[in-house]
C-alpha cells in the first residue's frame, strides 16, 4: 500500500524494518497472546499496533470481535491495514493513546505490547485506556525483559539459525524494561485509576493486568 507523500522518511524505513524482521520471528508471540487475551465477542483495542499482527491474530475466526489497532505513526498503520488483507473485524487507525477519540467504556480487552517504552506521557495513556475500557474490562501490558539472559522455546519463529538468540537478546535490551524502568511503569499504575494491577511474567514479557472497576 502506498504510504502517503507527506510521512517522514524514517517513519516509513522504520515500519519496513520492524514488518519484515522482528514481526515476521515474532509470530509465535503474537498468536499465543492473541490466543490468550482475545475474547470471542466484544471490542478489543491494540495500543500501539506496529504492523498489526497482534490485532490480526486476535480477530483470525472471530467474525463477532471488533479489534482496533491504533498507532502514531501512520507508515505503521498503512503496513498493518495491508497486512490484514480482506478482514473486515479488524481496523487500524492513526491515533495517540492519550486520544482515543472512542465513547467511554467502548472496550472490553486492551493490550500494549511493546509499546509502553516509548510512551511519553504515561499517566495520560492510563487515564485514557480506563475511560474506554468497560467496567470489568482488563488492560494487558507487555514488555520484554531487557535483562532477560534467554529466550524461552516456543516464542520465536526460526529459520535454521536465525535469528540467533544472542540477536532477540540484544532488541530486548535495547527495547524492553528492565527493573527500574517496570517499577516507574507501576507507580504511574498505582497513581492512574486503574490503582493498582497484577504484576507477573508471560513467556519472555514482563507483565501488567490491570482491571477497570
């Protein structure tokens, strides 16, 4: 799909580069969490969608789910709505997630993998996620541990040797959280709406579920 003459540059280099090496090794991940957190019916939103593969697996054979996918950079979007081919559950829309622009408690499932690192305002995120989740309606929120020492079996899509582990391992430090970096993600939790949140692991992510009353 053609991106529009006005995105930089680098936006668009960016989207091709993550689209055709981390998204493609990453499929495995994207199924197991679709699997894991899509329902059958409702609406799920995917903060900061990438190329869309999360959200894409999430609607796979669920024609009663709504998944929206929404991404600033709109090199991204263009990649994830070409990438979805003919689905017609499945939308993705160029929007900052302090600015959903969608009614109050529209969702009942959110999720943002591998995008709370690059959140600038992480309170407005927060508040802005809880106004569109329903009352009862979970918030996933993934990120890879940057002081990881291995990849778990299962996760990553090789071909013959690639990538090698020593490749993931090094995106992950450069990408993911470490320890500090999670407990500042969870004080703006504790200090949002949300108040509070469970705190685990998922595979090689670091992991908040975080719940609307």
């Amino acid at each position: 799909m053609p991106t529009a003459p006005h995105v930089p540059a680098r936006q668009v280099l960016q989207a091709l580069a993550y689209d055709t090496v981390p998204a493609r090794y990453y499929q495995p991940t994207y199924r197991i969490l679709a699997e894991a957190l899509a329902p059958a019916t409702g609406a799920l939103l995917d903060v900061g969608c990438g190329p869309g593969w999360l959200s894409i697996h999430a609607g796979a054979g669920k024609p009663q789910l709504d998944v929206i996918g929404i991404d600033t950079n709109p090199a991204m979007v263009a990649r994830a709505e070409r990438n979805k081919g003919s689905r017609l559950n499945v939308t993705f829309r160029e929007l900052d997630a302090r600015h959903v622009v969608y009614p109050d408690q529209t969702f009942d499932v959110a999720v943002a993998l591998q995008s709370a690192h690059h959140w600038a305002e992480p309170a407005a995120v927060l508040a802005e996620v809880h106004r569109v989740m329903v009352g009862g309606g979970a918030f996933y929120i993934y990120e890879a541990d940057s002081d990881a020492t291995e990849v778990p079996a299962g996760w990553v899509e090789r071909r013959g040797p690639w990538p090698p582990d020593a490749f993931v391992l090094r995106a992950w430090r450069r990408f993911g959280m470490g320890q500090a970096a999670w407990d500042a993600l969870k004080a703006q939790v504790v200090a949002s709406p949300f108040r509070g949140g469970e705190d685990g692991r998922h595979g090689p992510f670091r992991r908040l579920v975080l719940t609307r009353p």
